[in-house]
C-alpha cells in the first residue's frame, strides 16, 4: 500500500499541512530528531497515515511526509503495540483496525463484528488489546477484548454508559486503588445504529469515567460530573497521579457552550471541572501531560493553554484550528493548520511521537 508517487506528491505540500508550536514558544529546541505517525485527509476526500520529520525549530516548525499508508476511511486513535508495529482505529461509528509496521510498511486490517462499531482509541494491558466500542442495537457502551496479538475478540465488558472513548492503563495506588486498573471516558453522546455519527440530543447523555478490573472487567469506581451535557472524551495522566479530562460540551446555545469549561482533573477526591478553561467555545480536542500539569487544544477557539495540576492557567496562544498534541518532557508538539496555505492536507484529531 506504500506508494512513492503519493509520497512525493504529498512532500510538495507538506508544508502546508501543519506547524508545531511548543508551549510555551521559549521552551528549548528538541535535541533529537522528531518524528509523528500522523493521518490526515486528502483534497480528494481520502485518508492517509504516514510517518513525518520535522524540519527547522521553533514557531518555524514543519514536516516532510517521509512514508505514506492509504486508509478505507478516516481513522482517529493512534497507539503503540510494540517495536515498530502501531495499531490505528477508524472513528465513530467504525469498522476496522490496522496495524501497521512503520519499519518494513507491512500492513494488515481487522475488519470489526457488526454488532458493535469501535469508537476509535484502545489500550493494552499484558496480552490483551482493549478496544472502545458501542452496542449498535441498544447505543450501551462497551468494552472490547482482544488478543493482543491476533486482535481476536476475548471477550465484552459493560463501561456503565454510553459512547466509550479514549482509555487509559493505571498503576497499582492510582486514583486511591490497589492494584493496576483501566480507566475509560464514557463520552455519553448517545447515537443510534441507523443514523452514524448523528447525535440524538433529546435523549439524556450518561458520561462518566469508569475504572475497571484489566483481567476480569469488574468496575472499582465511577465518577460523574453533576453537568450532564459535558462529554468527557480525551485523558492524560499526570506523573503526581491526578488525570487531566478534555471535555466537549453539548449545551442547547452556542453561549452556554462557550461558557462551559473543557478541562476537567480527577484524583483520589473525586473529579472536578476547571473554571479557568471555559470560554473557548465549549470543545477540546486533545490533551497530554507534561511536567507542570496538562496541555489542552481548543480546536472550535484556535488556541492551545497550558494548565498546573491544579487547574490553574499557566500559558495559552493562538493556534488555527489546533487539536492533535503529542509531548516529551517540557516540550509539545501541537499540529494546527498554517493560516498561510490552502490547506491541501488536513490533519486528523491525534498523533504520536515515534
């Protein structure tokens, strides 16, 4: 599926596709060279996966497409399995999962059981491959369990509500529990099997994060916030054990949205939502951890901010429609588009440092 035409067509523009702007812009110059799996959309309506380079530094940041993988659709989570091998999952309401060697370019495609679709983020836990996905008949949400090597399906859990997102894995003393656990944002979007993507906001959203049992699916605690139209939807754990949640929110008027906050921080006192994080249009699109507490991209406001593990604002900056976020240490990499193209690339909502 490498293509050496389309990779050299879409060096001519990669330019265009995106700049990375550390936060905050005096932090220092990344000493080795910088590589993202990235995936975008095509003028023509297609989507791609492939490996960039950067090249320059700084505000000045940008890439060249160095390897390019064609997908059916559009995909959303990235993740690292092992070695070279990354998996990748076709977004709400999906249908496949691919895994993809960025060393040899080998590919091969799971295609995904009709009674449920994947909602595009996964995690692995020993030898299994946990997958978030949606019961198509009933919208319950649930988790899928997979070998994590042959991607067959083991077994599904219950996530105790509905649209199940991104997940992560915990250390044994995370969040007050005992031992390792998977943490899950249920989004709480309510969708039906006919209508896709289309959200069905006259009914009521059941979002909350859920910290499950990896072996057995056995829920240790849920948590819920007491404003039922935020979609807890991205999660980053910070190395001091609290976990920064980037919301969505689905008030009913665009000025209840924007005064809504996108930020939210769970720890072992429960979960919290951030007061200094409203007023960017009620949407974050994604969040890392970094040494002082969380990056967040407001991709409906064009900007990016900075938070400490207490909620408070650190930095923000301007960022056209900023989203995908990726850190090492004290250095983001945060992919927007660049106002002074046309945009012949459009890159997707996640990427990851390789």
């Amino acid at each position: 599926m490498f293509n050496s035409r389309r990779q050299f067509l879409v060096q001519s523009s990669a330019l265009a596709l995106s700049m990375a702007l550390p936060l905050p812009v005096e932090s220092a110059t990344p000493t080795r060279q910088v590589r993202l799996l990235a995936a975008w959309q095509l003028p023509n309506g297609g989507y791609q996966v492939g490996v960039l380079t950067a090249a320059g530094q700084g505000s000045s940041l940008t890439y060249v497409v160095t390897m390019v993988f064609d997908l059916p659709t559009r995909p959303h989570g990235l993740m690292h399995l092992h070695g070279d091998e990354y998996l990748l999952i076709a977004r709400r309401p999906g249908d496949w999962l691919l895994r993809l060697n960025i060393r040899s370019g080998e590919t091969s495609r799971v295609w995904q059981d009709e009674d449920r679709h994947l909602n595009g983020h996964s995690a692995v836990y020993g030898d299994w491959l946990y997958t978030t996905e949606t019961d198509v008949l009933n919208g319950t949400g649930a988790l899928a369990v997979r070998d994590r090597h042959t991607f067959e399906l083991l077994d599904v859990w219950s996530t105790l509500g509905k649209d199940p997102h991104e997940m992560l894995v915990l250390p044994r003393g995370g969040l007050g529990i005992d031992e390792p656990f998977l943490l899950v944002a249920n989004g709480g979007i309510p969708t039906h099997a006919d209508m896709g993507r289309t959200q069905l906001n006259q009914l009521p959203m059941d979002s909350s994060i859920v910290a499950m049992n990896p072996r057995t699916g056995k829920v240790f605690n849920q948590w819920a916030l007491s404003d039922t139209r935020l979609s807890l939807r991205h999660m980053a754990a910070h190395t001091s054990g609290v976990v920064g949640i980037a919301m969505q929110a689905h008030h009913s008027t665009a000025a209840l949205r924007d005064a809504a906050p996108v930020l939210a921080l769970l720890d072992a006192n429960g979960l919290r939502t951030v007061g200094e994080s409203a007023g960017v249009k009620g949407y974050a699109g994604d969040i890392v951890a970094t040494p002082q507490g969380f990056v967040i991209s407001c991709t409906k406001n064009n900007s990016a901010a900075q938070f400490d593990v207490q909620g408070n604002l650190l930095h923000s900056q301007a960022a056209n429609a900023a989203c995908a976020l990726a850190a090492d240490g004290e250095q983001v990499w945060l992919g927007s588009s660049a106002v002074e193209f046309s945009k012949p690339l459009e890159l997707d909502n996640h990427w990851l440092l390789i």
